[in-house]
C-alpha cells in the first residue's frame, strides 16, 4: 500500500492507493458501487446514490458522503468523499478514484484516496478492505 503525506492548509494529510482483483466485467463493478440498492446490499449499509455527476451522494447511513465529480461508466468514478470522524474538519473533502481495467479474470481495480487526515488514514484505508472490498467480492461470488 502507497501512503503519501502532504501538508494541506496546515492539515497534514494522507493519499492511499490500494489494488483489488474482482470476478466480474467492469462495467459490473461500476454499477456495484452506483447502484444505491446494490450499494447497499453488499455493505449492509444505506446508500444513496445516482449514477449522475454533479450529484451528492450518501453511505453507510450517513457516515460517508460527498459528490460525484467525474463518472465514466466501466471505466472510472471520481468523487469527494469526507467521513463523519471526529477529527475530520466540517469543510474538509478527500477525493476517491475508482479506475476499472478488463483482465483476463475479471476486473482489476485501482482505488485512490487523496487528502485524508492524517489521524484518521489508517481506519479508513482498513475500512475500504473490511467494509468494502471483501464484502464486494463475496457479494460478487454468489
């Protein structure tokens, strides 16, 4: 995993970039994460969202919410993310990058996350394993 710290407005901050193989065609995987029934499904948790730039989203109930910047359907989502931590400003936005290559096996994707606090880094870098990734995949395996 690639952890990168940069001073953001007297706020240091940390980038993540992590890199999971999933069983299914991108376009698939695309619509796993800006589906909010799919969404839901495989976290557990509320999820609203629309497959539209412009538009805010919300997950996990509320805890994790931003905006849809850039949406390229099998191919890429940029959004701004922030996560309701104590700790984490009220104004503050990180940004995630979801980019989806075709393999042979399915999907690889790559998952960026850029300005997270600091203190806060390493849950959410877990976090995306924990309550993301393996339950994405086992949702996938069925």
């Amino acid at each position: 995993m690639l952890y990168l710290t940069v001073n953001l407005c007297c706020m240091k901050t940390t980038d993540i970039h992590q890199t999971e193989i999933f069983y299914t065609d991108p376009v698939d995987l695309y619509k796993c994460i800006m589906d909010a029934r799919i969404h839901s499904s495989f976290t557990g948790g509320e999820a609203k969202i629309k497959d539209k730039e412009g538009e805010e989203f919300s997950t996990f109930d509320g805890y994790a919410h931003g905006k849809n910047v850039l949406l390229e359907r099998g191919k890429k989502i940029v959004q701004t993310w922030r996560a309701n931590e104590e700790g984490w400003p009220d104004d503050h936005f990180s940004e995630v990058c979801f980019v989806f290559t075709e393999i042979p096996e399915g999907t690889r994707m790559d998952f960026y996350q850029t300005g997270i606090p600091n203190e806060h880094a390493d849950d959410i870098a877990e976090g995306w394993k924990d309550y993301y990734w393996k339950p994405l995949a086992q949702y996938l395996d069925r």
